[in-house]
C-alpha cells in the first residue's frame, strides 16, 4: 500500500501527520507532506485508512497492492 | 419560536438557538435542508453537510466578503481583500494574503507555545484555591486563548482583557445600531494603530513586527490590511477557542463516564478533543451571495447572507454514524469544525494545542467536577457559540507535585 496526497486539495487540517507522523509531515506552510515515496510499512495500512477516512478535504489517496 | 418560523424567518440571535441549536437545525435538516429568513435584509441556512462543504468550496459563487451576518454588508470596493484579510478575501487575493500568516501558525510554532500556555493553565487553576465552584468559562477558559493570541501578536499581556469588549462587540453585538458599533468598533482599530506604532519604533519578534514589515508583490501592506489582519487574529483567535475548551468542560461535567476515562486515559485526549470539536463546533461561518441565482431550490439574490454552520454539518447524519452521540473514541471523524476549503482556519494547529493543554490540565488537576448549577450555565447568541458562565462544582486532587 502507498499512501499520496493531492496537494489541489490539501488545506493543512494536519490530520494525517497528527494521526501517522511515521506516514507524513508537514512543510513549512503547514501543508501535509508523504514521508520519502508513501510506501506504509507492513502492519501500519490501518493507520493509513484512518487518515484517508480524517482527512476533512478527502485529500489522502491510499493505492492499495503496492509494496 | 415554532417550529414552522425556524423554516422562514430563523435568527441565530435567538436565545432558543443560543442555548440549543440542535434540535432546530436536525429538524431543519430533515424538513427545509435550506431554511431561509428576511431578517439581516436575507439570509440562507443550509443544514445538509454536503450543501455546507459545496458553499465552501465554491468562491465562483459565494463571496467572503464579509463573513458576519448583519443588517450592514460591507461596499463592494473592499473585494477583494476585504476588512479583514484573508478570512474577508477572495481569490486570487486572498492565497497571497493567507501564505503570509500560515508559518506564524503550523503545528510546530504552536508546539513552541504549549509550555507556556500549560503554565498558565496551572497557574490559573492556583488562583482557585479555596474554592468549591468556579466559572470554567469566565474565570479559566476565557484567559487561555487571549493571553496566547496576546503573546503571539506581542501585546502587553495586561490588556487582554480589554480584547474581551473588543470580541463581544464584533460577534456577540450584531444586533446593535450601526453607529454604535463603528464606535466601538474603533475603540478596537485605535487601539490596534497604536500597537502598530509602538512596534514600528520598537520591533520586536511577533507577529505584529512581522506583519508591518511584510510585502506582497514587493510592497509592503496597506496599513488597513496591517490592522485589518490584527484585528482577526484577536477576534478570531479568542472567542472561538474559549468556546471550544467551555463546551468541553460542559461536557464532562454532565458525563462522569467520560470524565472519568480521560482521567484514567490521558492518551485518550487528543481523540476525544476532535470528537468535541465535532459535536460542539463553536463557529458559523458566512458568505454573501454573488449573484441572483437559483442554487439547489432556492432562489438566492445578490448579497444574500449565507450562514455556513459548520455544527450543523457536523451533526448531519448522512456523514456521521450516530451523529447526535458524543463518542469520546470515535475513530472516524471527518469533521469540518475548521471549515473546508481555502479559507481552514489558520489558528486551527493552536486551537488544538490551547485544547489539549486547557483539559490536560484541567482533568489533571480536578478529576472530580459537577455542574454547581444547570441552570446558570449562559451560551453565547450569534456566530461562535460556546458557555459564558460555566459555575463548576471542583474537587481538586490532594496535592500538586
């Protein structure tokens, strides 16, 4: 699974990096950011759909079957 | 008001909607999803999240122009940076205008101020020794935002009371003639451009030095924009912050279950925080009308109101399972009690902070607290609602490491 964030959409709620730092930050406008190429982690595809599902502008795209 | 009024003719400066508007915009939901009245010279209430997040998201059509709902709208030559950059401002003015303010206001430069503000937390809470009830919202939450935004914006820290009469005259006064709310109102504004001045003879790191030294497109700002932006830092920075942390105290006082698993499960805190935010968003929005046009069955006019309630998108339950609950671990939650779109509010990373430290410390300190008197309990009318007199019965732990 991968995670990504259209950035069009993203308004900086900070919902991702609040819930999954491991998965994302933030730049220095508060804006989120996808942590190295959104590869999540083995045992971590849970937090990655809570984000998804957090996210108030539905801004986090999750690609399932990607390792 | 009955029933059918709160379809055609509603006022969100009814006591009825002060103390509960729940029951009114679930009801409108289900009957009139866009309830409409002639008062403030016309005024749309949608209630379905789904028309709240569109409205939102559509600047084509709706204007922030002016963003509180009044008899008065602002001339048309202040678009499009409006009274109060940016949350007056439209696109494109309005990206420039909010890039300069959003580093002052990530989650990191509001970690920054989270030891202080726990300080003054417990400090606050020093002050109650002795006592068995205290107004959680007058004399505990109301301090928090306004000597934060105080610090931030670099004034004297023993004015903040005075932004109290400066915020209950912009949100709470609506209803007063217009002429004596520009006199007040520039009560506000001189007191601004004397800390505009005060800061140009003697910069200094805040927001204030940031803000006269600023440029957009190579210019430094116009004065009006400077104050503009002060004032809705103040403004918006105060009410609803404090609004946020009284409902959040109302709440466990009336739940003792959930009291008492936050004391028990601090780490519980930032979940349950959201879930506060949902279910007691303290703000409603507003948009004018751009155009006559027919949007979704209504026939809106030319500088119609539209009073974006975020609390009621938030109770819709067509978004949310079990909307009208407060589920203090609800895991999924896409609220919107930041709004949606480009105008999220900019102070949201703080809010969350002033949150967490305001009931961190609260719960820590006085793990046992009741409603002293139900009936005493006072909400704020208008656009930020939250209690304005919150008489707590405390018990406070033993002793205080």
């Amino acid at each position: 699974m991968k995670v990504k964030i259209d950035s069009k959409s993203c308004q900086g709620h900070g919902r991702c990096y609040d819930l999954a730092p491991g998965l994302f930050g933030d730049d220095e406008e508060g804006y989120g950011r996808v942590l190295g190429d959104g590869t999540v982690p083995p045992g971590q595809e849970q937090n990655a759909r809570l984000t998804a599902a957090n996210c108030p502008e539905q801004a986090i795209e999750l690609v399932e079957g990607l390792r | 008001m009955t029933s059918d009024r709160w379809a055609t003719d509603f006022s969100h400066l009814d006591p009825e909607w002060a103390s509960d508007p729940y029951p009114i915009q679930d009801d409108l939901r289900e009957r009139c999803p866009i309830a409409h009245t002639q008062r403030f010279g016309g005024a749309w209430l949608p209630t379905l999240y789904e028309d709240i997040a569109e409205i939102a998201y559509d600047t084509e059509h709706f204007s922030s122009r002016a963003i509180i709902v009044s008899d008065f709208r602002p001339p048309r030559d202040l678009a499009p940076a409006g009274g109060s950059p940016p949350i007056t401002s439209d696109p494109p003015f309005h990206r420039d205008a909010r890039k300069l303010l959003l580093p002052a206001f990530t989650k990191a430069a509001a970690s920054k101020q989270e030891p202080a503000t726990m300080e003054l937390c417990h400090s606050l809470i020093d002050a109650f020794e002795g006592q068995d009830i205290v107004d959680a919202a007058r004399d505990y939450a109301q301090h928090i935002p306004m000597r934060v935004i105080a610090g931030i914006l670099g004034f004297p820290p023993e004015d903040a009371p005075r932004f109290r009469e400066f915020v209950k005259n912009t949100l709470e006064g609506v209803s007063r003639p217009r002429e004596e709310r520009l006199t007040r109102m520039s009560a506000l504004f001189h007191y601004l451009r004397a800390q505009v001045q005060d800061h140009l003879s003697t910069p200094r790191e805040d927001l204030t030095t940031y803000l006269v030294n600023a440029e957009l497109d190579g210019r430094k700002l116009d004065p009006p924009h400077v104050v503009g932006t002060m004032a809705l830092l103040l403004i918006a920075g105060i009410d609803t912050t404090w609004s946020a942390i009284g409902a959040s105290l109302w709440h466990l006082a009336k739940n003792p279950e959930d009291r008492r698993r936050l004391v028990g499960d601090p780490g519980l805190l930032p979940t349950a925080i959201e879930e506060f935010l949902r279910a007691y968003a303290p703000v409603t929005m507003a948009r004018l009308v751009k155009q006559d046009m027919h949007w979704h069955g209504a026939a809106m006019k030319a500088d119609d109101w539209i009073l974006l309630s975020y609390p009621a998108a938030n109770r819709d339950p067509a978004q949310f399972d079990r909307a009208d609950e407060v589920i203090i671990d609800r895991a999924v939650n896409r609220h919107a009690a930041f709004g949606l779109g480009i105008h999220r509010c900019l102070g949201s990373h703080l809010a969350r902070m002033e949150l967490q430290a305001a009931l961190g410390a609260w719960l820590a300190r006085y793990p046992e607290f009741t409603l002293a008197d139900p009936a005493a309990v006072t909400w704020a009318a208008g656009q930020v609602r939250g209690p304005r007199s919150l008489p707590l019965r405390v018990t406070p732990t033993m002793t205080v490491p």
